[in-house]
C-alpha cells in the first residue's frame, strides 16, 4: 500500500512529528465475515483496501481515529468474496506544550504519520483473523510505503525554427 503526500503536505506535518509523541494505539472496533469457502472458490486470493482517518486535539493530546477496510476475494473473472475486515484504531500522540498545530498540519499527520503508525497493527489484526478463519491461503497484506507526489516535470516550449526566409548556411 502507498500514501502519497505532496511535499508541501510532508512539510505541513513536518513540524507537528518532531514536537509529538506516541502514547497508545488500541484497538478501537472489528468487524469481520467469512463470506466465501475457501476450497469452492478460485485461487490466487487477492485483497483490497482503503482507509480513512479523523482527528481532534484536545489540550495537548491528538486523538486519531484510522479505520481500515480490507476485502479478500478470488482469482476468477467476477471476484467471488471470501473475507471482510473492517477495524479501526485509536492513536494518541502528546504533543509539547504551547505548541498549536494548524489543521493543515493537522489534516498531513493524520492522513501520513498516523497511518503509517497504525499499519503494522491492522496487518497483524487480518492476519490473525484471516487464520481464526481457517483460511490456508490468505492474501498477504503488503508493506505500507509513504511516497512524496513527484511534480509533474515543466513544459519545455519546442525551440523555435529558422524563419524561411534566413540565409542558408554554408559548409
């Protein structure tokens, strides 16, 4: 899985991760259905996920929520479902006295840092589950990579033609 941040959102967040803390992430909710038989459907397994997060800071404490969902399914044409796992994570962060981050830096943290926190904890999580389900070949969760958008490069304007009606050059 990937997050991708542009630098101007890494930056944003910059600050905000050297002047926090990690205190806990616990396990907030889960939900989990066996919804296929692994031996009647089509093998290789894959897996889906998405995520998404919210945040509050209250005093010198920044409470994020990160919930995850995750979707296995089968190799034939019209993706037969085996599992779904939903879980969500509560992370708190101290942040230093008389610092106040604005929403932006806000909004970076927990879209980036607190995701990437959180992940090896929901890997853990469906792993676990998917094996409490007897699934032999569960569809592994993929290491979590934290990307910067790369700018598109600049137009270079195509260097302009000789009028025609310049002198020829002469070898």
């Amino acid at each position: 899985m990937i997050i991708s941040q542009e630098q101007k959102e890494i930056n944003a967040a910059r600050e905000l991760v050297s002047k926090s803390e990690l205190k806990q992430v616990r396990l907030h909710r889960c939900h989990t259905e066996l919804q296929g038989e692994e031996n009647s459907l089509t093998p290789p397994f894959g897996l889906a996920q998405s995520h998404n997060t919210a945040a509050v800071l209250i005093d010198n404490v920044l409470h994020i929520e990160v919930a995850f969902n995750f979707q296995g399914f089968d190799g034939s044409e019209g993706k037969a479902s085996l599992f779904s796992i939903q879980c969500s994570f509560d992370v708190d962060y101290e942040v230093e006295a008389g610092y106040h981050p604005d929403q932006e830096a806000i909004d970076a943290f927990k879209d980036g840092n607190a995701v990437f926190n959180c992940w090896p904890y929901a890997r853990e999580c469906v792993q676990n589950l998917a094996s409490r389900m007897a699934l032999s070949h569960p569809p592994p969760l993929p290491l979590l990579r934290m990307v910067p958008i790369a700018k598109p490069p600049a137009k270079v304007a195509p260097p302009k033609s000789a009028p025609s009606d310049a002198p020829a050059l002469k070898e």
